[in-house]
C-alpha cells in the first residue's frame, strides 16, 4: 500500500490528496491549532457525504475525534448541533459537540471508528438481524422519548413532501432520462403524488432522522448504533424512518425478511397507537410511505450528478425504484407507476452509458 503524501500546516501533520491550495482546510486546521487538546495532532480525510459536509479524522495520541467542515454559505450545521442535543438527551448514540466555531461553519466531534453499518451487513450477512434488532431499538427510543421535541423540529408538511416528489419527475425523469410524460400521465402522477402525500399527512407524527439507513449507522461496540447524519429531522410520518432502514437504497434484503422486521417494529409502538393503526392499515402506510422515500432518493441522486458532479449515486437508483413495482400487486393504486417504471424508466435508464 502506498503511503498518502503528507504536509505540515502550523505544526499540524496532514494527509493529503487533492487538499493542495484548500482554503478551508488551512482554516480547519488554523481553529484545531487553538484546541489545547489537540496539540500535534494528525488529520486524514475521514468522508464526504451527498451534502458539501466534509470530515476528517483528528488523530492525538492514541485518540481520534472527527472534524466536521461544513462551508456556511452552503451548510448550516446549527441543525447538526441542535438535533446531536436532542438524541442524546434521549440516550441515543449521537456524536458529541467537542467544540463549534459555526460562524465558520467547523465543528470537533467524537468519533465512532469506521464500522459502518453496511460494510458490516455485506462482510458479516449473519448478523443482519442482530445489527437491525438493534437500529429498531434505537428507532422505537428516537419516536418515545423524542416525543418531547417534535414540536421543535420542522414540519415534513404538505410543500416539503410535494417537492421531494417533484424531484423523481424533474431530475431523474426530465434531466437525465428525458422523459416528458403526457397528459394523460401527468394526471395519473398528480394522482399519485396526492395519494404519497395524504397517506405521510395522515400517519402520526413522530421524530423523523429523515436518513436513518446503513450508510449512516455505526457499529459501536457500546449503544449500538452510533446515529449520523442527522441534521435534517423533521417532524413526520411514523413509517418514514422504518422505511429508510430495512427498504434501503443501498441494499436489499428478502420482502419477506423486511416484513418480518417491520412487525417486529410495529409490536413495539405503544399499545394504544397499535390498536388505532391496526396492522393493515401500518402495512399500508410502510408500503406507500416507501414509494415516496424511493422516487425521492431516484431524483436525489439524479440531481447529486447533473448538480453536484457526483454520479456515483446513480448506482443505486435501479436499486430504490426496483422496490416500486411488485407493490402493485397488493395495491392497485400504484399500477399506473409500477407500468410507468418498467415500461419507461428502466430502459430508458439501460440505455444511459
């Protein structure tokens, strides 16, 4: 293995690869100078994710700690802060707030390792049900005990929900596969977006992670799992979050299996709530809530390459909208979109390079 190239900034050792003449990174590095802590530290990239969120890995010692830059006139991390407040004030495994200078948009964090969740599942399947017993647990913790913070947290309303929508139609649909759907289809997809929206409108409203999925779950050998990327919880639906675990975008399990989790979820919620959802009508809502997450995360990463320059994600769109159509068998309502991405969405993608 060849050894990254380093630099010395201020006394501060940094891995390098494409950091050279990185305005922001010197300035990083300036503000961890002044943290007596950190005197001699090392720092290595660590990730980057589909935001302009950037972390590295402060190394002291025998101790590490992540570095989070988040450029201000793209990112607020107030939100990250806040809501890393709330989950650990209900004894979720949410990063600590080391030290903020959020003007500038830099924060220090405590460090969880490098086991994420995926990585795991896909070198270690056996302990599938293990690992998602133990996000269930936490998700079933963030929806109790979070109760008390729901009223702070933006509402995933009526606009938010429509939007995320309009994303899988002007992005994936429109940007990348041109396709420009006709009259008769843009009634069918009005149709269905209302249906989407209703049906989030209608569930309880709970705490909402908003991304609460294998690439941002850690395996911690203590309160597993370790919580990420968290910074856009809303208010919503009770299913949203149950979906983006166990129907990922980033692997798949058996329909099956997935059932059997989501029950599992479901005698977990509180008596009364069980009895007034009933469990058809939560069956329901997993399954329609999950056509809503999938078009939205198809268009998510759509926008991440035709925006962004990052096309990596659209890997994973055949994998999102492959959830979509098997579900017409069960519900009806959604045959005009199931046809809609078999019959034009999937070869249209197989014709793209």
């Amino acid at each position: 293995m060849i050894p990254s190239p380093v630099c010395a900034i201020r006394g501060a050792t940094i891995e390098r690869s494409d950091h050279a003449g990185d305005r922001r990174l010197v300035q990083l590095t300036d503000w961890l100078r002044t943290l007596p802590a950190l005197d001699g530290f090392a720092l290595k990239p660590a990730s980057v994710d589909a935001s302009f969120r950037r972390y590295f890995r402060v190394v002291v010692g025998g101790d590490s700690y992540i570095a989070m830059d988040a450029p201000p006139e793209l990112e607020d991390c107030m939100p990250f802060v806040t809501v890393a407040s709330y989950l650990g004030s209900i004894g979720l495994n949410a990063p600590d707030v080391l030290a903020s200078r959020t003007d500038d948009g830099f924060l220090l964090l405590s460090d969880f390792g490098t086991r994420v969740y995926l990585d795991v599942l896909m070198e270690e399947p056996l302990r599938a049900d293990e690992l998602y017993g133990d996000a269930l647990d936490a998700l079933a913790v963030m929806q109790r005990e979070g109760e008390g913070y729901v009223d702070r947290l933006p509402p995933y309303d009526d606009a938010l929900l429509r939007f995320e929508l309009s994303l899988f139609s002007d992005w994936l649909c429109g940007r990348h596969l041109g396709i420009a759907m006709t009259a008769g289809e843009k009634r069918e997809w009005d149709a269905l977006c209302n249906l989407l929206v209703n049906t989030a409108l209608d569930q309880s409203s709970v705490f909402v992670h908003r991304d609460y999925h294998s690439r941002n779950l850690m395996v911690t050998e203590e309160g597993n799992p370790g919580i990420l990327d968290f910074q856009d919880a809303v208010a919503g639906p009770l299913c949203y979050d149950l979906v983006s675990l166990l129907k990922d975008c980033y692997v798949t399990w058996d329909a099956g299996r997935v059932s059997v989790w989501a029950l599992d979820y479901f005698e977990r919620l509180p008596l009364s709530l069980r009895e007034r959802i009933g469990t058809e009508r939560f069956l329901r809502d997993f399954a329609l809530t999950g056509v809503h997450r999938h078009l939205k995360a198809a268009g998510i990463f759509a926008r991440l390459k035709h925006r962004d320059g990052k096309v990596a994600y659209m890997n994973d769109v055949p994998r999102a909208l492959a959830y979509i159509p098997p579900l017409a068998d069960d519900h009806p309502e959604l045959a005009f979109l199931a046809g809609f991405i078999d019959d034009r969405v999937f070869p249209a993608l197989a014709r793209r390079p």
